[in-house]
C-alpha cells in the first residue's frame, strides 16, 4: 500500500433486472447439471460435482431471495447486484475445465460477463464498505432485535472472552437471563408454555434473537438456544400429549436445560447407523423402561445439561437402520466443569446404571463445553421414549425435526458471529494508520469490508427467507442451504477481519481472535458440511427433477 483512494462517484447503477436474468441464467445452469447428474449416476458416484452443485445452487437461491430485498433502496440494490455477480463468478470456477461432468456447453455463463464488469468492479465492492444496508424487519420483530442486543452486550460480551480463555463453563446468569427474557420458550406453542403460535414471527424471531446472541458470543450466546429448540421440535412433532405437557414448560422456563445426544464416536453425520442400545429393562415398582448402554460424543452441554435428548438403538436388527431408532428423555443429575461421574442406583431392577463424561478440549466454541458421554445399564422410565410405544422407531425423524429448525438457527448463528467480526474490523481499520493514513482509506480495505458487508446480508435475508417457508411447512433444502453456505461465508469474514486487524488480530486480547476459531465450528455441526452437500441439498435437489 503507497497511496490511499476513496470509491470514484461514477459507480455503475444498480440494475435489478439484470440481476434477476443473471440469476435465471445461473439457475438454468445448476438445473442442467442436476439432471445430467441425475443421469449420471447421482451425488454418490460424482462427489465433488455434487458438492460444487450444491453449493452453487445455495447461491443462487441466496441471490434469489435477495430480489425484493433490493427493491427496498438504493444501498439494498447495490448489495443485491454485488451478491448476484459474487454468484455468478463463482458459479464460473466452479464450472470451469468441468463442463463435460456437468453435462453443460463451455462457457454458459458468457452472457453475464457485462453485469460482472459492472458490480464486480473494485470500486463497486469498496462502495460498500460502509454501507452494510438496514435489516428491514417489522417493529416487532426490531424491538426482539434490540431486546436481545441490549442482553448480549450488557451480559454476555462482560464474560466472552474470560470464558473463551479459559474454557470456563456458561455463567448461571446468561442461562436464566435468557430465560427470563423467554427465549426458550419461542418454539414451545403457546398452549404448553411457550410463545409459539404458529406464526411466521416465530421463525423470524429465532432467527434474529439467534443472530444478536452469537454476536456477543458463539459459545455462551447464541448457541445456548439451540439445545432446547430441538428438542422442542421433536417432541412437538412426536410426543405424546403427556409428555408435552410434562416437557415442554420445563424446557420453555429453563427449569430443565437439555443437551442432544446424538454423534457417537464412530458415526457423526452417518446417524442412521448408530450403535447405542436402549433394552427393555424392568425399573422401580415393576415400571417398564429401558436400560442405555454405550458412548455418545460432542454432547455439547451435556454437563451442565438436566437431560438428554438421547438416539438410541431399540431394534437390534441393523439392517433397519435409522427405522430402528428411538428418541428418548434422559434425565441425568447436573455437573460442571469438565467432567463428570454419576452412579444410579435406583434404576433398573438388579443393575447399577453409570453415566461418565468428559469434555473434548477445542479451539474455540467454548463454555458449553462438548463432551463424550459413556452410559452403563442407565434406565429410563418407558415413558420418556418420545411418543412411547407409538414413538419406538421414529426417533430418528423426530430428531431430523429438530436438526431442520436448527440448521437455519447455525445460519443465524454464523451471521451473528460476522456481523461482530465485520464491526470489529470496521472500528480497527478506522482507528489504525498505515502509511500516513487510516487502513479504512485504501481501496484494498475497503473491498474487503464491501464484500463483508455484502455477504453478511446475504445470509441474513436468505434466513429470513427461510423462515418464512419453514413456517408454511417448507423449506428443508433450503434450511440446508442456508446452513451450508453462510457457515462457509462466516470462514472467510472472520479471516479478513482478523487480517485488517494485522498482527493485533493474532492476539487473543482481540475479539476477532476468538471469532475466527468460532467461525470454525460452523462447517462442522448441525450437519456436516458435506453430509448436507450430498446427502441432502444434491439428492433433494435430484428428487424435484425427477417429480
């Protein structure tokens, strides 16, 4: 850097309907490849077009939904038509030197070059530095923003980086603010509890509530939220009337904190071929019940946690797979810290259930704490198997009920966690001279801080989006999607951010350190980021082709 510019005045103007023609043009190439690779023997034989496929139509569905936000103004359109030529470059590389696997012409995406010109210009990416663009929400659902930023600016960011330092565990009092504030009863329907009526508010607000908390902070913040929301889920879609009634207040005041059990040490995304076992095993007074035995692990919480929301195996034939599992209620005592040894000895008749856990040290995503989770003859009443005797081999969709919701939540989640990321650089490159002048002065900064703000806005409006066809009843691929890419998206923000911070932003004593170790995780959890790529966004995507 030797000389520093500001954006030139005579900037394209934004052409949203060009944009909507790049994004058809685009659409019609991901939809060509998909019915060639459907042709062709499908994402299991061609893995890397799939996953490239995959993530190229979670793109185009982003800029897609990108559409009417950018009808809203001018600022909304300039971030519409940068997003749409970010899609369209990318879709060129991928494509690129592979256009026979994706059974499409050489270059099919030469029309769109005038719009890449244009809104891929350096200039026009920098204008955008300081231009990040409103969120337009409804007051509603502003004032649940501003609730939500006040807690975790006042409350959660106080303890983020002590917790992130020294793998310290939640503090008590993040866990009963937010329940005071009700935000674990916002998926818990209103009849048992809760807040949730049904409404398209209720998926946005999760959305928004999830983004402000993870802003203060991934581990302590926006996750928190998330263990009782799938478990929720699945019970709303599986229990009985009795076990909702039981449940459901519980988890909406945080008078049970749930973990989700899930992983095991050999099977990550793989779930349907878990090994876990629930035995029919005879409790207290004669009462029917199960006793569990095995080892779950990356039980996020799973120490502080009052239960589990445990898949267990109760069909022994394993050539059922997934048709053999079942969701059960696990209570357990509660722990802290980064371990735990707990003895039942008023379980399954003749039998003294163990339950033994430890905490997986990681980079970041600290304070809840993963942990692995080892269960020895640990019974569980038979009615704590959600659904009971009509629930035994459902659990496994029960829990994809959950993991669906809580796919758009990690979304929520990353977005949170690059929009503290992108304000932390902002304040940073503002702040920081080079050469004479303030690093937020050259175009290189500004690009960088264009293309932030740009993404993160994205993702943002592609949750909304979601949220609103998750409360029709749609919208499973596309909460794949979301997840997919915004996760990727978060990566690349958090990098850059820590990269304007130049050497400070190696140190921990900066946010941007904790929130680029953060950022990691998000690829990982909630669905793989390839399992979703190929197990999910490609074969959904082949399935509507072949309808």
């Amino acid at each position: 850097m030797t000389e520093h510019v500001s954006p030139t005045a005579d900037l394209a103007f934004p052409d949203l309907a060009a944009a909507a023609d790049v994004i058809e043009l685009a659409g019609s190439v991901v939809g060509k490849a998909i019915r060639h690779l459907a042709a062709n023997g499908g994402p299991d034989v061609h893995q890397v077009v799939a996953y490239d496929l995959a993530h190229a139509a979670a793109q185009v569905e982003t800029a897609r939904a990108l559409l009417d936000y950018g009808a809203k103004g001018t600022t909304e359109a300039a971030i519409t038509c940068a997003f749409t030529a970010e899609m369209a470059h990318d879709l060129i590389t991928r494509v690129a030197g592979r256009e026979r696997l994706w059974g499409i012409d050489i270059a099919p995406m030469k029309a769109a070059h005038p719009f890449l010109e244009q809104f891929r210009s350096p200039e026009f990416v920098a204008s955008l530095a300081d231009q990040p663009g409103p969120r337009h929400l409804d007051p509603e659902m502003e004032m649940v923003g501003d609730a939500f930023r006040s807690f975790a600016d006042k409350v959660i960011k106080p303890h983020a980086e002590h917790v992130h330092r020294t793998n310290d565990d939640v503090p008590e009092e993040i866990v009963q603010g937010l329940a005071e504030m009700g935000a674990f009863g916002l998926s818990v329907p209103a009849e048992y509890g809760g807040y949730s009526e049904g409404s398209v508010n209720e998926y946005i607000g999760m959305v928004v509530a999830t983004e402000e908390l993870s802003r203060g902070s991934l581990g302590i913040g926006g996750s928190l939220i998330t263990r009782p929301e799938i478990l929720t889920r699945a019970l709303v879609k599986g229990g009985t009337e009795a076990q909702k009634h039981e449940w459901l207040p519980k988890l909406a005041t945080a008078e049970i904190m749930p973990a989700v059990a899930v992983t095991e040490p050999d099977y990550g995304s793989d779930v349907a071929n878990i090994k876990v076992t629930a035995t029919p095993a005879e409790g207290p007074d004669g009462a029917a019940g199960y006793v569990i035995n095995g080892v779950k692990t990356w039980c996020t919480l799973g120490g502080r946690a009052d239960v589990l929301a445990l898949l267990a195996r109760t069909d022994p034939d394993r050539t059922k797979t997934h048709r053999g599992l079942s969701l059960f209620i696990v209570p357990k005592p509660r722990g802290n810290g980064h371990g735990f040894q707990f003895t039942q000895e008023d379980g399954a008749v003749g039998l003294v259930g163990k339950m033994e856990g430890r905490a997986i040290d990681t980079i970041g995503y600290r304070g809840m704490h993963s942990y692995e989770v080892a269960l020895e003859n640990w019974w569980v009443p038979a009615t704590n198997l959600i659904g009971e005797a009509e629930g035994a081999g459902k659990g496994f969709f029960f829990q994809m009920a959950g993991f669906e919701n809580g796919r758009l939540q990690t979304a929520a989640r990353a977005v949170g966690v690059m929009q503290a990321a992108y304000e932390a650089a902002v304040d940073y490159a503002h702040n920081r001279k080079v050469f004479g002048a303030p690093i937020a002065e050259y175009q290189l900064t500004q690009a960088k801080l264009g293309r932030m703000a740009m993404l993160i806005q994205a993702g943002r409006q592609f949750a909304y989006s979601v949220a609103r066809q998750m409360a029709k009843g749609e919208g499973a691929m596309e909460a794949a999607m979301v997840k997919a890419y915004v996760c990727k998206a978060a990566e690349w923000v958090t990098r850059e951010a820590m990269q304007i911070h130049g050497g400070m932003g190696y140190a921990e004593e900066f946010t941007v350190s904790r929130l680029f170790v953060d950022a990691r995780v998000l690829s990982i959890f909630e669905g793989a980021d390839e399992t979703l790529c190929l197990k999910v966004i490609a074969r959904r995507m082949i399935e509507a082709t072949q309808a």
